[in-house]
C-alpha cells in the first residue's frame, strides 16, 4: 500500500512539473531571431556618412571621402573661401599634422616581429619571436630576448646585445604588471634615436599565479605560471629606472629610489607618462607610491643620471592623472593634472622652481583630454565634459584658452558629444556631434572663436530606421544620497507596448575607472543590451556615484567600501525611481548582470543586504569577488591599504562577496573562463566554495581555456538570455538557439560609434 502512495506521489509530481513548465510562455526561435537582429553585426553598413577623416592639404584645404548610399565621393573644402566641392580625384600632397612634440613612445607597439632569433621563454611563460619597438627614425629594432635588450640593425639584419645582467624575473624592459603578460619591451626611444629609457624590473620574490591549460585532445594539462603581486602582498615588482645608450650599450641608473611597478600610474608600464627634452638630454618622469596617494613629478639628467625632484601632489584617497602631463620645454614650464579642487583641471608650474604660476581651466566640470597646444601662442585646446550648461554632463565638448587661464572660449555648442580635428595652423575645427538618440553630424568652425563656418555631413539612417531599430531613451534620476544628478540609458523592445509590464535587467560595470554606459556617442549598438530587451525585458545602465568623468567626490563615493558600496545604493535608487516615473516597468522583477567589475556588483547585488532583497536574479562573469584575490594595484589603489584585524579579518574582508554568501535569495548564475589571467577564475571558486558551504542553490559555468573576455562569448550571450527568460520572464527559451558567430560578446560597446575620429591635430 505504501509502495503504491508512495508511486502515485511521484507520478504527481512529475506530471505537475510537466504542466507547469507547459504553462509557461515558450519564447520562438523567431524571438531570438529577432534579438539578433539588433547586434552590431546585423546592423553594420546601415549608417551611412556624417563623418569626416581629413587630410590636409598644404595650401589650407582639406579633403575626405563621404560615403553614400549608392557609393563613395571625394570632397575638397577650402575653410578661407568657404566652398565645399566633389572631386572625381582627391587632391595629392595631402598630410595629417604630426604628433605631439616630447611626448614618450610606447615601446614594442607597431614595430616588427623579431622571426630569426632564437630566445628563451619569456615573461609570459612562452616561446616564439619576440615583438620590437623601433627607433624613430625606423633604422633600430629594440627587443627582450632571455631577460635582455637587443638591438638589430633593420637594414643589414645584424643583431647586438645591449644589456647581459638580465636574469629571470630581473630581466630589461619587461612589462609584466599583475595580470599583463606582455613580451614587448617597455622603452621609450629619445628623439634623437640614441637612447632609451625603461627599467629593470625585479619580480624574483614576487608570489606566482597559477592557471592549468585543458588539453583538447587528450595528453597532460599544462601549468601556467607567472608573478602576479596580490593585494596586501610584502613583496610586488619594483623597478629601477635607467638610461641605455643603443650606440655604446652603456646603462645609467636613475639616482633615486625603485619605484613600485604600477608607480607610472598607467598599465603595462606605458612608457606615455616619459616625457623627453627635444635636445635629447633631459627626461621628464613621474612616480607614485604604492597606493597611490602620493604622486610626484621629476626631472633626469639623462647622462648623469641625477634626478631632481619638481613637485609632489598628495590625496587622502588616490592621486588619479586622467590627462597625461606635458613639459613646456621651451618656456620650461609644466602642465599638470590635478583635482585638488575636486573638480579635475591643469595648472601650470615653473620647471626649474617646481612652483605653481597659474591655474589654466577652471570652473564645473573635469578637464578629459589635451587634444593641441601651441607654445608660440600660449594655447591650449582641450576637451572637458560638464561644462555646458542644459546638457547631459558626459557630452566631450572642445574648448581653447590661454595657459594664463584667460580668454577660455567653447568651440563646439551644439548639444551633443563631440570629437573634433583641428586644422595644423589652429584655425579651422572639423567637429562631428551627436547623442545617443541623434545621428551624427559634421561642421567647419572657426578654431578661435567656434563660430559655424559651415556643415559637412549629416548621417543617413533611414536603412538602420527600416530595420525597426530605435535608440535607447537617456534617463536622469537622482542619486541614492540625493546630492547629485546620475544618468544612463534605457532600452526597451521595438515592439514595446506601454500597457504591458516590463522586467528590468541592469546591466553594470561599477567603475571606478569607467562607468556602465560607456560612449554618449550615436552608436547602432551597446553590446547586447537592445537585443536583450528584443526578448522582453527593459535593459538600463546608470553611471551611480563612483564613476568617472564628474567631481572627485563623486568618484571617491565608495573608496574604501568597494563591496558594500559599488555604485549599488544608486543602481537601485535609479531603477526605483523610473518604475515611478514609467508605469510599464516591473519593479518587483529586477536583475542585473555584469562582466568583471560588472560581476563583482553583480553578486554584490544578489548576496549583499540590503540589494539581495531587491534583486531577483543576476549574472555574475569574471568578477573580481574579492580584491584580495586579484593584482595588487586595483585593491590598494581604491580600496586602500589592506590592514589586519584583531580576530584574523581584514578591511577586506567585509567588501568581499564570499563574505555574504548567506545572503542569497534569488538566482545567482556565475560564469568565468578558467584561464581568466586578468581575473583569476579562484575569485568565482571563492563565491562558489562559500554558496556551498551556506547551502544555497546556485548555477555556474565554468569556460575551458577562455580568458577574461570569453572565446566562447557567442554561447555565453545565448546561456545568458535562456537565464533571464527562465528565471526573470518566468518563460522557456527556445532549445540550444545559435548566435550568429559575429556577434559580440556582451558589454558596453559593440556597435558602430562615432566618438572617435583620428586625431589629426596635435602640434
């Protein structure tokens, strides 16, 4: 009698299971179908003009092809006559103005493939040619092989070796900074081609990382090592700074103190922050301490070595350079970036006395770029964001002032982000702007006043119209604190209807070196944030408090509380007040997902109180969980100093998702590729380890041999959309749906964008 209840109870079950799932809303193979029509692939060559790549012609001309819907012409515009014509044959002579003077190459980037040379295995743990790095005449090749530099000569193919001290892991030029792995000599070439500047980096007591590499087909797995520095560490990489002569091989150390690897403040040891004397004997440098806080500027004596030191800025968070400083060799002057006012500006010091003599910008909003400056007339031109009143903060708009800090004048109005090329002489601006609603447009203005001389290009979108394609709506709402304006955009189904309730899905990146939305630029797609919505659903992103690009206060909000924090008080303060203000919005089915920082916020949303309330699911790729677990410079940087607490805990240890494991509530579905060198995949076994260990249900995906960015993305954006129709539409995705193989992986970009124009106007 028992067996048969028992038999009956089970039939019970099963057949319930069956009708529940028959009752649910089976998406089609036409749904997904229709969500692959809004990624980038899909909707590539449907924007057609709006943009122009000049080139100037020595006579103040310039020409550049525009694209129509039946082809290509070639257009000539004389700026001093204001006339515009179409040309069977672009004009010849045509030339892009140099780039800036004393500014520090980057070493082993667009040189040449060492292929005939027969080196050891290097930082990366390989073999193979190495890369080189070519003087700026092009007649030297400078490359890493065994731990030294070496030099070939590119006509005759004769190699020279520079260096013969290098040893393991104390080797020349090597760029390896926690998860970079780069085989490319980090240097900077002197102007005159006689001298570089790099560094020996010693990493010989360094902790190691480890990744196991599955065999495909079959044989021994394979063990990848590297030096990997964690937060909190009592050994990371230092380096000591010195000067090579390529013609004698004679090493000159820089008379100061090693720096910490990440002391330039830039990865991979870019080399953009040396900044050499035309004359070729004097080299401009800055370090930094080990968290960041102290960030100093000085000047080398190349062939001494004596360094002298020209002033040091100081925060109580971290010293963040968003705009690379530049030497005024001729005046011998220095210009700085600094947000010791909060607001980022440059201001010009003495070089010789290390004194302040002016502040150059000022007012609202953060100084982003220096685009040109003329020492003859005491000019700079600079991009800035915020500044223009009425307009969304982010919008890059160009403006032009004296290095005394007058006479500042905006040269790009119009409402929009703007990138812009400006002629050689300074007097002309080629501006193309648009927003993330507004198709681009191109104009001439004058480079002094910005007055609008006259329109080039406008975009043509009606083939991307026909599509059905709509841009995102931009949304403003209020911070958590209610001290700020944050702002983002929304995307909902082209075939949205207002009667209906829509799930929210925010898809995050936290910062604090970007944010969620990424460029205010017109693009055809974000990712796959429009695609998602196809399915269903209203996808957003918001820059919350923490992101770049405002004040520093604004950035600094969760310095110190990266877990607790991470822009979550303001993703959900954001959500809740657009269910308010769009009825359609189904406040009560929220989620989130996020692809590195985006996967730390992301599990912080569904284990961390109070967010595990209000979050339904979330999908958490490559995260870094727990700051403890990845490269030192991230941690300690915005985080700060990792300090031991009495009962074996750390300031860590509360910021780390594990940490809160019994917390979840909703769907948690972790993913990460298991040979994640920038995020090691340890970050999800610690969050997996702790959910076990608290007894809860959890999904996780584990991708053989995939890095930080997903070899297998296409299949990662399918299991992802099957995760959210399932759990958060509460409706069966069709069966093992295919996405087009072009498809990007998910993310903030993807599609085609136009906030970038070649940068044809540094002098």
């Amino acid at each position: 009698m028992a067996r048969s209840i028992a038999r009956v109870l089970i039939l019970f079950v099963v057949f319930t299971s069956a009708a529940l799932t028959q009752n649910r809303r089976a998406l089609t193979t036409a749904d997904y179908e229709r969500a692959t029509r809004m990624l980038a692939p899909a909707l590539a060559g449907l924007v057609v003009g709006g943009t122009v790549n000049a080139t100037w012609l020595p006579d103040g001309r310039f020409s550049y092809q525009r694209t129509t819907l039946t082809g290509a012409e070639n257009v000539v515009v004389d700026p001093a006559r204001r006339t515009r014509e179409v040309v069977a044959t672009p004009p010849a002579g045509g030339q892009t103005p140099p780039a800036a003077a004393g500014r520090g190459g980057r070493g082993g980037r667009g040189g040449m493939q060492i292929t005939n040379k027969a080196c050891g295995p290097n930082v990366t743990g390989l073999t193979g040619p190495p890369p080189a790095s070519m003087s700026p005449d092009g007649s030297k090749a400078l490359f890493i092989c065994d731990w030294n530099l070496w030099v070939r000569d590119v006509k005759t193919g004769q190699d020279r070796q520079l260096t013969t001290d290098g040893v393991k892991d104390f080797g020349y030029a090597t760029s390896n900074a926690g998860w970079t792995t780069s085989a490319a000599a980090s240097l900077s070439w002197s102007p005159d081609g006689r001298k570089i500047a790099t560094q020996i980096q010693d990493e010989r007591n360094v902790g190691d990382m480890y990744l196991v590499q599955t065999p495909v087909n079959g044989g021994h797995p394979v063990l990848r090592a590297w030096k990997y520095p964690l937060a909190g560490d009592p050994v990371v990489a230092m380096i000591t700074r010195v000067i090579i002569d390529v013609e004698t091989g004679k090493v000159t150390r820089l008379l100061m103190p090693q720096d910490f690897h990440r002391a330039m403040d830039e990865d991979d040891l870019d080399m953009s922050e040396y900044l050499w004397s035309p004359d070729s004997t004097k080299l401009g440098l800055v370090s930094t301490d080990r968290f960041h806080k102290n960030s100093t500027a000085k000047l080398a004596d190349v062939t001494t070595g004596e360094v002298r030191t020209l002033f040091t800025e100081t925060e109580k968070t971290h010293v963040q350079t968003r705009v690379q400083w530049r030497i005024l060799w001729k005046s011998s002057e220095v210009l700085w970036y600094s947000q010791r006012e909060d607001t980022a500006q440059m201001y010009l010091y003495d070089l010789n006395s290390g004194q302040m003599k002016d502040r150059v910008t000022s007012g609202v909003g953060p100084i982003t770029n220096i685009v040109r400056l003329d020492e003859a007339t005491r000019t700079m031109w600079y991009e800035a964001v915020g500044k223009e009143p009425g307009q969304d903060p982010y919008y890059t708009h160009l403006y032009k002032v004296g290095l005394d800090g007058k006479n500042n004048v905006s040269l790009t109005p119009d409402n929009g982000t703007h990138a812009t090329q400006i002629s050689p002489d300074g007097k002309f601006v080629i501006d193309t702007f648009s927003q993330p609603e507004v198709a681009p447009e191109t104009t001439l203005r004058d480079g002094v006043t910005g007055a609008l001389i006259m329109p080039l290009e406008k975009a043509d979108i009606s083939k991307l119209l026909a599509t059905g394609w709509k841009p995102p709506m931009q949304i403003k709402m209020r911070s958590a604190d209610g001290k700020h304006d944050i702002y983002g955009v929304l995307f909902r189904p082209t075939n949205f209807d207002p009667a209906k309730k829509y799930p929210i899905i925010n898809q995050a990146y936290p910062g604090p070196q970007s944010g969620s939305v990424g460029s205010r630029a017109f693009t055809t797609a974000r990712g796959d944030r429009q695609a998602l919505a196809e399915l269903g659903f209203v996808v957003v992103s918001i820059d919350g408090t923490g992101t770049p690009n405002r004040s520093k206060s604004f950035t600094d909000a969760y310095y110190g509380a990266m877990g607790r924090h991470n822009t979550l008080p303001d993703q959900v303060a954001g959500m809740k007040e657009l269910a308010t203000r769009y009825p359609w919005i189904d406040i009560d089915k929220a989620a989130m997902w996020g692809h590195s920082g985006g996967g730390f916020i992301t599990a912080g949303a569904l284990l961390v109180a109070p967010y595990n309330d209000f979050f339904k699911v979330g999908i958490a790729e490559s995260g870094n969980h727990d700051q403890r677990q990845y490269e030192d410079d991230w941690g300690e940087r915005y985080q700060g100093a990792l300090v031991k607490n009495a009962d074996g805990t750390d300031n860590y240890t509360i910021e780390a998702n594990q940490t809160h494991a019994a917390g979840l509530k909703g769907r948690l579905f972790l993913i990460h590729g298991t040979m994640d060198n920038n995020v090691p995949p340890y970050n999800t076994y610690l969050v997996a380890d702790a959910l076990i260990k608290a007894n809860k249900e959890f999904d996780m995906l584990m991708i053989p041999n995939a890095g930080h960015g997903f070899a297998a993305g296409n299949y990662v954006m399918r299991r992802r959309w099957d995760y959210f129709v399932r759990h958060l539409l509460d409706a069966e995705p069709p069966r093992d749906y295919v996405v087009p193989a072009a498809a990007p992986a998910g993310g903030r970009g993807g599609g085609v964008s136009f906030d970038s124009v070649p940068d044809t106007s540094v002098k």
